[in-house]
C-alpha cells in the first residue's frame, strides 16, 4: 500500500534546539500510528510541520508520493490534513458552532446559521457529548475546549488527521468516546497520527508506533512488538522500573478540614480532612467541580459557604496572595492561561510567587540566588531546555508542566494542590512527578491532587474523594477502591450498567 | 559571537543606531546645533513630556495606558494657579495640585483595577474630564505672576547648567530603571502585562500594583504640569493639551509593546533623544512643525518595519544556506 | 519730530511667526512681510515659520527659544501662547534679538518691543457693538457670541472691551447678550455650538463671531437649519471678524449681512517694517518715535492704552463688509 | 430562562443595557431642557452624530480583528478637503464621481495602513498613529493653506445637509442620518452573516488559532482597513457636506470621539467582540449627552468637559457593571453552562509577534 503522506528527512532547528533532526515517518491510509517521546522530543514540532505552521529548514513532505510544500494551514486542510493540536485554540467569542466549522472556507460566503447548529449538533452527538452549540466558547472549560477541538477537526473531510495529546485533559468517559470515533474514521481509510503519554491508551488505540527521542526518530514497528518496557527504553533510552512508586506512611496532623464548602452553582456539600503526609486524590468526570474546589481553597474563586479550617485554625482565603502566605501552592489545570507568564524566561517564573525572598539589603532582585535556585530545580526535575533564561514560551508542553511544578515547590508549602499534575508529561517526567508527590508527603506535606487519570489517582492517593456534578459522592480508601468503583461514583447510576 | 549578534538585533541597538544618525545629521545640518545653550534648550523644550513618558513606560508595560495625562498636567497647573489667585500660598497650593494628580490618577486606578474596566475607556473619560476641571479653574483667564523662586524653577538652572526638570528627569529615569528592572516591583509590572491571569494565581497583588501605577502617572503628572508652569510662568485652561499622543509615541519608539509584558526604559530613553534630536534639529533649519510631525511618523513605521524586514531575510538566508549544505551532502552519498 | 525712514539694504535675519499654520489670514500677512522684505533689500531671506494648530503654545514657544540659538536677529510674533510666551519671548530679548508682536501681543508685554496692532482693541469691541447694532436696528434683540478658544488673547480682549462698549453707551441698551460660547477654530465644533445656540435661546437674533474659522461654520449651520439665506426671513444671522473671500457665499444669501476685518497684507507689511526700523538701530522702542512704512505712510509708537506697560503701532483702520463692497474686496464683479 | 439565554447573546444584552441608559438620559433631559422629546432632538443629534456612526462602523471593522485605526480623524480631513478643493477646480462633477471620489481616497489611505499592519507585521497602533501624523501633513502641504468654501462648492452638495428623506410622524430621517442608519444595517447584516465577517470576530478572539484554522488573516485585516478608510473617506465625503467650509484642520481630533464612541458602545477594545449597533448607539450615547449639555444654559460653558468626562466613564462602567450581573445571574441559573471561574481577558499579545 501507498503512504499517504510521507515526511522525508525532515530537520528543524530552532535557535539553540535541533527540535528534529533527519526524520522520516510514513502514514497509511486506515491507521492509527502513534508517536511517542519524551516531553520535548520533536512530536509537536513535527506536526506544525505537517499543517504549514512551520516550514521545515530541510527535507520534504510527500502526498501521494508527489512533493508539496505546506505554506500554511489552509493549504494544510486544502491537502486534507488536520489537526487537533496539544493546546486547545478555540475562539472564546466565536460560539461552539462557530468554532467547529471555523476552518471550512467551502460554506460559502454567506453564513446559513440553521444549518450550521444542526450540522454543529450532529457532530457533537457522533461525539456523544452534550454541550449548546449555541454557547460563546468563552468560559468552556478545557476539556470542553478539547471537545470542540476535536469535533472541529472531525468536521473536516479529511485523509490525514493529526492528533496531539487529545486525551490529555479527558476522562475515561470521553477517552472511549474518543477512541470509537478514532477507530471508526480509521475503518473509513483515514490516516491518523496520535499522540499521547498514556501508554495504556496508546497500546489500546495504535495499530504502529514511532518513537523519537531528542529530534530523531528511534524506531518504527507494529504496535503489537512493542511492550511498555521497550516503549520506554526506546524512549528514555534507559530502562525504567514501575510507575507509581507509593509508600504508605503514618499521616500526621490535620492540615486542611473543609466543612460544607460550597460555591452557588458551582458545587456544595464538600467535607473531607486532609492530613499531614496524606495524598488525597480528587477524581470526577471532567466538569465535575473539581477544579473549583480547589480555586476556592486557593483563594481565586472564594466560597459562598461552609468553613475552612487550616492547621487547625478556621481561615477565610480570599486571594492567592493569602493563601500563598499561609503555606497553600496551587499548580493550575491550565498553564497557559494560568501557569506560566510565557515570555519570561524560566527562571523569573520560578521566583514570581517568592520573589519576596530573593530581595536584597537594598530592596533590589539578587538575580544570582534566584539563578541557583532556578538551576537546582532544573536539575531536579530535568527540564529540558537551552538554559534557565530560556522564555518559558519556547518549552515542549511537559517541561513547561514542570517550571509550574519547580515554582510552586520552591514556595515550600504545607498544603500542595495539584490540579492534573502529569497533563502532557511523558513518561520520565511523569514518573518523576510521582516519586516527587510520594517523597513530599514523605516530607510532611498534606497534598490534595485533581486527578483525570484514574491509574495514576488509584496509585498514588492514600484517599480519594470522588465528585459528581458538584457534589461529593464519597471518599474511598485507597485499600478498598477499584477503577470500578470510582467510574460508579463519578457517573452516577448510568454507568454502572 | 551569537551573544554579539544577538544584541544587535535588539531594538535598543536599532535605536542607538538611530540616534547617532540624526546626531551627525544635524550636526552636518546646522552650526547651531553644537552650541550647548542648544543641548539645554532641547530637554527643557520638552521635559515635562519626558518626565511623563516615563510612568507612562510602566503603565504601558503593564498592559495598560493612560490617555489622561496631560489633561491631568493641566488640571495640576490650573488647580495650583487658582489657589495662587484667591491668595493661597503657593507652597501649599503646589501640594494640593500634587495631591490632586495623586487623586485623578487613584480614581483611574480604582476603575481600572477594581472595577476592571478597560483603561483606554477610562482614561478616555478622564481626558475629557479632568481637562474640564482644568477650565473649570480657570475659564478664559491666564493666571500668571508667580513668586520669582517659583518661575526660577522652570527656566533657571539649579544644578550646574542644568534645570529642575531636567534634574527630576534624571533622577525619575535612574530610579525608574532601577525600580522597573531590578526589583520586584518592576518584574510584577512585566509579569501583569504579559499574563495578568498567571500574575494573579502567583499571588502577585495585581490590583495594588495597578493602582501603585496609576497614582505615580498621575502624581508625576501633576509635577509635570506644575513645571510646565513654572517654565511658561503663566497658566491657561489649555495648558499642556495634546501632549498625551507625543508621550505615547515616544514610549512606542522606545520599543515598548501597546500590548504589555515588554519593553525597557533604555529603549524609551534612546528613543526621547531621538524624536528631541530629530526635531531640534528640524527646528534650526527652519522646517514646520507639521512636517516635523510628517518626519516623526515616518519615522516611528519605519522603526518597525526595518527590522522586520531585516529579520525575514535573514530566515531567508538561513534556509537558502541549510539547503545548499543538505544538497552538497546528498552529492556525497 | 524727525520722521525716520529705513534705509534699505541691511542685513537682518527676521522669523515671522503665525498663530499656526494653515491659516490664510496668516499667508496674507506673509506676503505683505515678504513685499516688505523686497522694499528694503534685506539679503537674508524672510523666515516664515509656524507650529501646528493642536500644538500652537508649546511649538510657539520652541521656535521662539530656537531662534536664540539659530543666530536669528529679529522675531515677529502672533502670539497665541499669552503670558506663556513671556520667559522664552524675554530670553530672546536679553540674547539682544529684536521682539515684535502683532495680530495679538503679549498681555504683560514682557518680552516684547513693540505690539503691532491691527487696530485699537476698543475699538474693536465698538465695531462689533455697531454691527450687532446696525443688523438688529433701533428695537435691538438678544445675541451671542461664539469665540474661538476660552485661551484666546486677542479674541478675549475684543470680547471684554465690546461688552464694555454695549453696558458704557445706552445706544445699545436694547441689546442683550445671552452667553459666550467656544467653538475652538474648529469648523465642526463651531457649527454644533451655533445649533446648541438658537435651540437654547429661541428668542435668539444674532451671532457674533469674531473669528474666521467660527463666523462661517455658524452661517453654514444657521443656513442649514433654514434659519437664514434663500427663501428664509433670515431670522437668526451671523456677524463678527471674518476674511471677505472665506464668506463671499453666506454675504450673498444674506446669512451674514455685514461684517469686519482689516487687512492682514498691511498688517505683514507694516510689521515688517518697524521691525527692521528697530533692528537696525533705526528708532528706538520708545513713545513718540515716528517712522515711514513705506507705502503705508507715517506711523508714530505709542503707549497702548489697552495694556499697561505696553507700546503699539496702530495700523487700521476696520474695513466693514457688506454685499456692497465684497466683491470688489475678493476682486470680482459684482454681478447684476 | 434557557430559552431566553438561547434568544439573547452578551453582546445584544450590552446594546439593550445601552440602550435603556440612553433613555435613562433622555428622560433625565427632558426634565431639564424644554421640548427635549421632539422632533428636532432627533433630527439634531441624528444627523451631528451621523458622521462619527459612519467613521465608528470603520472602526469597529478595525477593532474587531484586534487593531486599531487612529488615522481616521487624518483621513476624514484630508478627503472633506481633497474633494473640496476638486470642485473648486472644477464645479462640474458629478456628485456619484465626488462620493466615489471621497470613497476610493479613503480606501487607498485605509490601504496603506491595512498594508502595514496585516503583511509587514507592524503593530497598528504604531502604523495608525504615525499615518494620523502623516496624512494630516499630506493635508496640509497639499492644503497650502488655503480653504475651501462654501461658495465654491456646488448649490446641490450645499444643499444636502438639511435634506429630509422621509418623515415618520414627527421625526424627520435626514440624508445625513439615513446613510449612517444604512451603513450600520449593511455592516451589521455583513458581520452577521458573511463569513467574512464571522472571520473578523475569529481574528480578533484568537489570533495564533487563526492562523492555525486557515483563515486568511492577513488578507482579512488588510480587507478591514480598506473599508475602514472607505467609510473615513464617505464620512469626509459628509464632513464637507455638513461643514462645507474646511480648513486643514478639519476632522483634527475626530479619531478620540470614534474611539470613544465605540468603548461606550461595548465594542472590546481587544478584539473579538462588539457589533454595529453598539458602535452607533456609543456614538448616539455621546452625542445626546453633548446636545443636551450644550442646550443646558444654566450650566456653564466651562463644567462641559468635566460633566462629559464623567458620563462617559459612568456609561463604561455601567454597561460592564450590568453586564456581569446578568451573567452571574445566568451562571446560576444554570449549571452545566457557567461562566467561567474568573473572567479571562485573552492575551493580548499581538498577532504580530
Ligand atoms: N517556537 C519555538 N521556538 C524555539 N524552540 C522551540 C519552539 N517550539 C519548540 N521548540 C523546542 O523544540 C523542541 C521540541 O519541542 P516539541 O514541542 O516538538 O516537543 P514535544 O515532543 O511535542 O514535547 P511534549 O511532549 O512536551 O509536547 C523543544 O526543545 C522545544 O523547546
Ligand atoms: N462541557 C462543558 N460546557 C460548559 N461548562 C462546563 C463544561 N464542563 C464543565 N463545565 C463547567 O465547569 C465547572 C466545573 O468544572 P471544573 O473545571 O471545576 O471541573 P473539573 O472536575 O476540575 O473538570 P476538569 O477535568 O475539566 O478540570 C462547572 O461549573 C461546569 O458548569
Ligand atoms: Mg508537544
Ligand atoms: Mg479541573
């Protein structure tokens, strides 16, 4: 069979990072192929190559055995190539119909609205999601910004349909969704390049895997001779022992006792303690009030009700400013919005929330603490980059996950709120992060984790407190939980049949 | 090497470049130019809008910007000119219209930052408005007559050769640049403007800082206006109108972005000796004013345009380079 | 006393400086300077120079302040900047340059010689009172005036001194004026604040302008409001200080029955000329000194009885416009 | 309540919330000035505000992809004066040939701005303000200081300003008014409904996932100030109808009003959202407030400005107040479709960078 689309020695080099290096990648009609790599790799990069965003410093592309060049995407779409990309980009004033068929120039000049809802409508059944077509974007959580991504790119007709870390911000629920609509548009001859730092999802979905690792692609082969071991060797270029790396430990004092905590309309009737040394996950279906719990523990979104009571005192938080100074670090869902300040280099992101303790006698920035301080977390967490000055804007997604990690440790907290911690970190990383989360609340450190990933939830909370809709549905010990068990709680009667 | 390459692209380099240009420039225009009366004469003929430019590099950084402040210089000057008029000591009366700058730039402030409504619409409305005040104060009179020490402040020198105002400016610059790029004040001022979100899950106080900013522009304001008071020696209800769009050039020239999160105070600085250089030197051979202004927009497109170009050529020249060295290694094979 | 007349041929670097640029009353004053400079011979060339209209103080006094330095001899000054203008006028002076105003001086007249007036300014306000007079008639009626901007001197000081005139003689008696509104030399803001004008006062009769850029946009409005001009019993009309060919248009249809001004040629001239008196040593700036202006004949510097401490050449006098005259003053024929 | 949510988008609801303090306005006005509630009210404000609701519908177009045009005050002069002084040539053309003409100036200048900023990536705000400069001193060395009058236009443009179209009841539609009202229902139907005006909206919203779309930003934009400068230039076309004696400052300072007209009305200063019939009631809202300010003899000439001040800030700050409140309230009302945790004012880094 005839590739459709075939990269041929492709090199990219950014000022300082050769993002890829001599790659070649082919992709047949009807299958699922899946790159894999390590946070900064090259797999996004290669992407932008492949929908026009970039233009390759060398090498060719290849449709149909005949060479194009991509100047942009619309010739990207015009060729049949789609994207769904790693950051949602949606338009937050365009409404969800809008969004979806925002890149089809062939509607015509005049907008025909009816038609547009139905069509927007029907998609987003495929997709087996409810959502109102009719809604701004604005204000659409993340993973319903990924939902209108993805039906954005389902909308196209397309022969190349490009996938980067869809699943990232999805649950389980959505993830199988995903998945049969995937294998279905495979079935109908489509291309489709997948990305994710999920194995389990990946050796579910590929039908081949690519892996890369700094630039170069490594290996090619059928999904089936491939176990994770190899998987990660290939990736990491080292072996690697087993993910979660929990060790039960002795909780100590109540840190954080939330009584009745509720926000109108958002959620209510939250209670749980949360002690010293203790990791309590929060899992839920996406949308859930998870992510608000935690703004109003975190001073953002204050509550309307309930009590708060923090190292035994009863608090009232209602900036982050306050909850900072009180010993709580918040590592937001979306880092690009709330994380990071793009432009600034790594290490002025790390000190942003500190920078108080890096001032001097004369009240001015003392640039070489902050800079030993930005190195040792590079080292720690090895993120990968030129050096620290590097704008945190330049950064591969997971290494930019890890400056928001480095900047909030460096606060020293009491209490650490994670909110999807591992969101678009590879492997490595990942399990890095959790040894990190283990050795912390070895440390003392009573920390809370949002969580859509249900292995990683099972396996490293000490307790999890399942949410639904708003509500607290339960806590479960980690000793008496399954994944069963939680998908119950968090999807209420429906999914247990 | 790359560091060295590096720093010429940078838009400061650019500016400097610029500046020695219009310097030689007039010097081959104009004997007059090199006459050091004329070095003086060509801060003071502006230094009440360069002392302003520079809060306004703050709060442009910061992603804001305050249309409001020459009205606020004069609304200060006709406040204190006033006081002075019913028979109010000038000294105090030289508080009050500082106070009352401190109070127009605390209530943009409160709107801006508090409110959260855009600072374009706001300081729009306070163009408009505290101009009013400002004819409020003085309907068609010109009040002048102040006390020679007062005067003396805006037309003699005070250090050296060199004015009050252009002292301030000093003073304000240094302290500026220090405040802006060492302390963290000022990586508060960059972290609101790239991404005020992220600012405020840091913790960063972003309503303080805004209205921190708001109060100083429109306090250095004030002082401006009473400069400009000073150095006129007279004051009318129109006094310093206009002047808003000239600060807001210069700190543009100087390669802030209108959108926030960048920009440096060098950059402002290189580029107020531009535009003060260019129309000096415009101005000793006799060329308009309009078309001085002609020469200044042109210029301030061009300062954008140069090096954009400039930089997609050399993207150009890197892929023609990387492409001849792929096809001379593919010969190899 | 002597009568001093110029001798022509010396060498005086001279800078005319307008309110603003754009202006034709001040390109009129401009040519009448440059016949001047031709009479005399002067080698160096007449500079004219001028700011912007919406930077005419600040660029006034940066141009006064760079003269200094250029090496300029002799400054002549439409001063829009008031008192402003003094420190920077004054500098010039102590520099040892020559300082002449006109069109409109400086208040305190600090900083400068010698004001040339175009005409006495109380007798502006006469000429303004007259015309109201002379358009309302005996019975009188209610007006307003519509002034350029609250800042400016001269128009300030016709307005202070013609309200003088209408509450010291009780020949005006009958006229009422109802408030002073600004139209800031823009034509846009002058017309909507004519409009504002006769719908806040419906009693009212008259429009006084004494600017040229304010006195047509009110006719415009009026004529479009069907207030005055064609086929109307032109129930509101506007007089005031304006440039004959600028209203040849509203002076047909009757929108602007009368009106006044002076000419700007001479008043370039005659600036010109006593200017260079006094920068060639000539006269002195001192009352009494009697000089020739060349065509324009003999003139004496006095004191100005309308500023203290100030000195003026007065030109005159008023030329009063009607439709019996316009076109031979804009130099056409009048058609049958 | 869903189903008035569905009917009601935030941005009508600014327009209605504008709309009910412009009558606030008017009522308080029409306790203050006799015979406010009038035909003639109407017929004034609609026509003086005509011409900043035609150079504000420009704008918006501009605003909208996240731009800016302060030029337009430039534009509008130079093209009331340039045609002007065609017919001081030659009193012969046509009026199609002068409306055309005053149109195409004005394109061809909205060009050259739409040039710069969309394919050599020059922020528009630099681009704008230095073409406000650049074109008012084209104005004036093309100008020379000469005017144009009244009388040397011709008797049918002369006449053209107080022209009434039609009546309805006691309100006259004046030409003025009329072409105003046509250009926001033609601008408005065009953003509504043309693709090319949902593309304006997705550029301003989000400009990195613009391009990432495949919509052709660059041509956009570039589109945008063409008619930008288009409706500048048939707004100077009415600027020399209305005014009819111009000098080279004419329109100096306009861009401040059109910017401010289109704040008022709710048009986001950072792109993406705002509409035509804010546009024109912002310009409306000002320009009632001014009527009636200058129509209040008892307040002084000099307390204008300060009172103007303050009604425009306290018309922004009522609309956004009143905006959040009935979108909280709508938050709460349902659940599944909140508004989000915190307002997030999108980046606004330039498309540029
Ligand atoms: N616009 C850019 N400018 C400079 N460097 C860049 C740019 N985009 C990517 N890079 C660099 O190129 C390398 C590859 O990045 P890329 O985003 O392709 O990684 P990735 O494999 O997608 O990683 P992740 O799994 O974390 O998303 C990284 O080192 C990154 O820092
Ligand atoms: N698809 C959606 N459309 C509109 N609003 C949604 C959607 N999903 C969630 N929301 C809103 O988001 C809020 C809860 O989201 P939150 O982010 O707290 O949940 P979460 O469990 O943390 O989910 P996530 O996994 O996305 O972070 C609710 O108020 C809900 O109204
Ligand atoms: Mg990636
Ligand atoms: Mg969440």
């Amino acid at each position: 069979m005839e590739p459709v689309l075939a990269i041929r020695r492709v090199s990219k080099r950014f000022d300082g990072t050769q993002a890829l290096d001599d790659v070649s990648l082919e992709l047949y009609p009807g299958e699922v192929h899946t790159l894999l790599g390590e946070n900064g790799a090259g797999k996004s990069t290669l992407i932008k190559i492949m929908t026009g965003i970039h233009q390759p410093d060398t090498g060719e592309l290849l449709l149909d055995d005949k060479p194009i060049s991509i100047a942009n995407s619309a010739q990207a779409q015009h060729y049949g190539i789609a994207a769904i990309y790693q950051e949602p980009m949606v338009f937050p004033d365009l409404n969800v119909a809008e969004n979806i068929f925002i890149s089809h120039q062939n509607r015509g000049a005049i907008m025909r609205w009816g038609n547009l809802y139905r069509d927007a409508d029907a998609i987003l059944k495929r997709l087996g999601v409810t959502l109102d077509v009719r809604s701004p974007a604005r204000g659409l959580t993340l993973a319903a910004q990924q939902t209108v991504e993805i039906a954005k790119a389902l909308s196209l007709k397309t022969r190349v349909l490009i996938m980067d870390e869809p699943t990232a911000s999805l649950s389980a629920h959505e993830v199988a969704q995903l998945f049969k609509l995937t294998r279905n548009l495979r079935d109908q001859g489509v291309a489709i390049l997948f990305i994710s730092h999920r194995l389990e999802e990946v050796f579910e979905i590929s039908d081949r895997i690519t892996i890369f690792r700094d630039g170069k692609r490594i290996s090619t082969g059928l999904a089936h001779e491939y176990t994770i071991e190899r998987a990660i060797r290939d990736m990491v270029g080292r072996e690697m022992e087993s993910f979660f790396h929990k060790t039960l430990s002795q909780p100590g004092d109540v840190v954080l006792s939330v009584r009745g905590l509720a926000r109108q309309g958002v959620f209510e009737g939250v209670n749980f303690d949360l002690r010293a040394g203790e990791v309590l996950g929060f899992a839920g279906l996406v949308g859930s009030g998870r992510t608000d719990v935690a703004l109003a523990l975190f001073g953002i979104a204050p509550p309307d009700a309930g009590e708060i009571y923090f190292q035994g005192k009863r608090v009232n938080i209602t900036s982050p400013e306050m909850a900072t100074q009180l010993g709580i670090a918040y590592v937001p869902e979306d880092r690009r919005q709330h994380g990071l300040v793009m432009p600034f280099p790594i290490v002025s992101n790390i000190s942003l929330p500190t920078l108080r303790r890096y001032i001097n006698r004369i009240g001015l920035i003392d640039f070489d603490r902050e800079r030993r301080t930005a190195n040792e977390f590079r080292n720690r967490l090895k993120i990968r980059s030129e050096s620290i000055a590097t704008p945190a804007g330049k950064l591969s997604g997971g290494n930019q996950q890890k400056v928001v990690l480095s900047k909030w440790l460096n606060t020293r907290p009491k209490l650490l709120i994670l909110d999807e911690p591992t969101r678009g970190i590879d492997v490595g990383a990942k399990s890095e992060v959790h040894a990190m989360i283990n050795d912390l609340a070895q440390q003392g450190l009573a920390i809370l984790m949002i969580s859509s990933d249900l292995p990683e939830v099972l396996g490293m909370s000490d307790r999890i407190l399942v949410m639904r809709e708003g509500r607290q549905m339960g806590i479960f010990s980690r000793a008496e939980t399954t994944q069963e068990v939680i998908m119950t709680a968090a999807m209420g009667q429906e999914a247990a049949s | 090497m790359q560091r060295a390459i590096n720093g010429l692209k940078r838009w400061e380099t650019l500016l400097f470049i610029i500046f020695i240009g219009t310097v030689l420039n007039n010097v081959a225009q104009s004997p007059a130019y090199l006459n050091p009366n004329n070095f003086i004469n060509l801060f003071q003929l502006s230094i009440e809008k360069i002392i302003v430019a520079i809060t306004m590099t703050f709060i442009i950084i910061n992603g804001e910007i305050d249309l409001s402040v020459a009205s606020i210089m004069g609304m200060a000057a006709c406040i204190m000119a006033r006081l002075y008029d019913v028979g109010v000591p000038l000294e105090t009366g030289i508080v009050i219209a500082l106070a009352s700058g401190a109070l127009a730039g605390a209530f943009n402030g409160f709107w801006v930052a508090v409110v959260g409504l855009p600072s374009l619409a706001v300081t729009l409305a306070g163009l408009v408005g505290y101009r009013g005040i400002a004819r409020i104060m003085l309907e068609d009179r010109s009040i002048g007559g102040f006390p020679g020490w007062f005067n003396a402040f805006g037309q003699q020198p005070v250090l050296g050769s060199l004015t009050l105002g252009i002292v301030v400016f000093i003073i304000l610059f240094l302290v500026g640049a220090i405040i802006l790029h060492r302390s963290a004040f000022g990586r508060y001022v960059y972290a609101i403007g790239s991404n005020k979100e992220a600012a405020i899950y840091a913790g960063v106080r972003v309503q303080r800082v805004k209205m921190t900013l708001f109060i100083a522009s429109g306090m250095v304001a004030a002082l401006a206006g009473l400069l400009i008071a000073a150095r006129f020696g007279a004051v009318r209800g129109n006094t310093a109108d206009g002047f808003e769009l000239d600060i807001v050039t210069m700190v543009l020239l100087g390669g802030v972005s209108i959108f926030g999160g960048s920009g440096t105070l060098v950059g402002v600085g290189l580029a107020i000796l531009i535009i003060l250089n260019l129309r000096n030197g415009m101005s000793l051979i006799n060329i308009t004013g309009n078309t001085q202004t002609l020469v200044i927009g042109v210029l301030l497109i061009l300062s954008v345009l140069i090096p954009n170009w400039g930089r997609a050529v050399q993207t150009w020249i890197m892929r023609q380079r990387l492409r001849s060295a792929e096809l001379a290694k593919g010969g190899e094979r | 006393r002597d009568v001093v007349v110029a001798e022509p041929g010396q060498e005086v670097r001279m800078l005319l400086l307008p309110k603003f640029l754009g202006i034709l009353v001040f390109d009129e004053a401009n040519q009448g300077a440059l016949e001047a400079a031709a009479e005399l011979e002067n080698p160096a060339p007449l500079i004219f120079d001028g700011p912007t209209p919406e930077n005419s103080v600040a660029g006034q006094i940066e141009i006064v302040t760079n003269a200094v330095t250029q090496g300029i001899q002799a400054l002549m000054i439409s001063n829009n900047a008031g008192d402003q203008i003094a420190p920077a006028a004054q500098a010039a002076l102590d520099a040892g340059l020559t300082v002449v105003t006109w069109d409109s001086p400086i208040p305190s007249a600090v900083g400068e010689q010698v004001f040339v007036a175009q005409v006495d300014f109380n007798e502006t306000g006469k000429v303004l009172a007259d015309m109201a007079l002379s358009i309302l008639g005996e019975e009188g009626g209610q007006f307003a005036i519509l002034s350029a901007s609250p800042d400016a001197a001269n128009q300030n000081a016709w307005i202070a001194a013609m309200q003088e005139v209408l509450a010291s003689d009780p020949a005006y008696a009958n006229l009422e004026l109802l408030t002073i509104v600004y139209g800031n030399d823009q034509s846009e803001e002058s017309y909507n604040q004519a409009l504002g004008l006769v719908d806040a006062y419906p009693e009212l009769d008259l429009i006084v302008a004494p600017t040229s850029v304010g006195g047509p946009a009110a006719a415009k409005a009026l004529q479009d409001e069907g207030l005055c001009g064609e086929g109307t019993d032109n129930s509101v009309v506007v007089t005031g200080l304006m440039l004959p060919s600028e209203v040849l248009a509203y002076v047909e249809n009757g929108c602007i029955p009368e009106f006044a001004l002076w000419s700007f040629v001479d008043l370039g001239y005659l600036t010109y000329y006593v200017t260079y008196l006094l920068a060639t040593g000539a006269i002195e700036a001192e009352p009494g000194v009697m000089f020739e202006a060349g065509r324009m004949g003999t003139y004496e510097i006095t004191e100005d009885p309308t500023r203290e401490n100030g000195l003026r050449v007065l030109m005159g006098p008023f030329s009063i416009y009607n439709i019996e005259n316009i076109y031979a003053a804009v130099g056409m024929e009048a058609p049958e | 309540m869903t189903a008035i949510r569905r009917l009601v988008r935030p941005e009508q609801l600014r327009e209605i919330s504008l709309l009910i303090l412009i009558v606030l306005a008017c009522l308080f006005f029409s306790t203050q000035i006799n015979g406010f509630l009038s035909g003639r009210t109407f017929a004034r404000v609609s026509t003086s505000v005509a011409i900043i609701t035609v150079v504000a519908v420009g704008q918006t177009l501009v605003v909208l992809t996240r731009n800016i045009d302060l030029s337009v005050g430039s534009i509008v002069g130079f093209c009331a004066y340039f045609v002007g002084m065609q017919f001081t040539f030659d009193r012969t053309i046509p009026p199609a040939a002068a409306v055309a003409m005053a149109i195409g100036v004005g394109a061809l200048m909205g060009g050259f701005n739409g040039l710069l900023v969309a394919y050599a990536r020059v922020p528009a705000i630099i681009v704008t303000l230095g073409t406000l400069a650049i074109y008012r001193g084209l104005l004036v060395e093309y100008g020379n200081a000469r005017t144009v009058t009244t009388a040397n236009l011709p008797s049918w443009l002369v006449g053209l300003q107080p022209t009434n179209l039609f009546s309805i009841g006691d309100i006259d539609i004046r030409l003025m008014a009329f072409i105003a009202i046509v250009v926001v229902l033609v601008f408005q139907l065009g953003l509504g409904y043309l693709q090319f005006g949902r593309r304006l909206y997705a550029i301003g919203s989000n400009p990195d996932a613009a391009r990432i779309a495949g919509i052709p930003a660059r041509r956009t934009v570039f589109l945008a100030y063409v008619m930008c400068g288009a409706l500048a230039g048939l707004g100077g076309f009415m600027f020399l109808v209305r005014f009819g004696d111009i000098t080279i400052v004419a329109a100096q300072g306009l861009e401040l009003q059109v910017v401010a007209a289109v704040v008022v009305g709710g048009v986001n200063i950072f792109g993406g959202s705002g509409t035509m019939f804010g546009a024109m009631l912002g310009a409306v809202m000002i320009g009632t407030l001014e009527y009636s300010l200058t129509r209040m003899t008892w307040i002084s000439q000099f307390w204008k400005d300060a009172l103007l001040g303050g009604f425009i800030l306290a018309a922004v700050a009522a609309d956004a107040i009143i905006l959040t409140r009935i979108r909280k309230f709508w938050a709460r009302t349902e659940l599944t479709l909140a508004a989000p945790v915190s307002e997030t004012p999108e980046v606004r880094r330039a498309a540029g960078d």
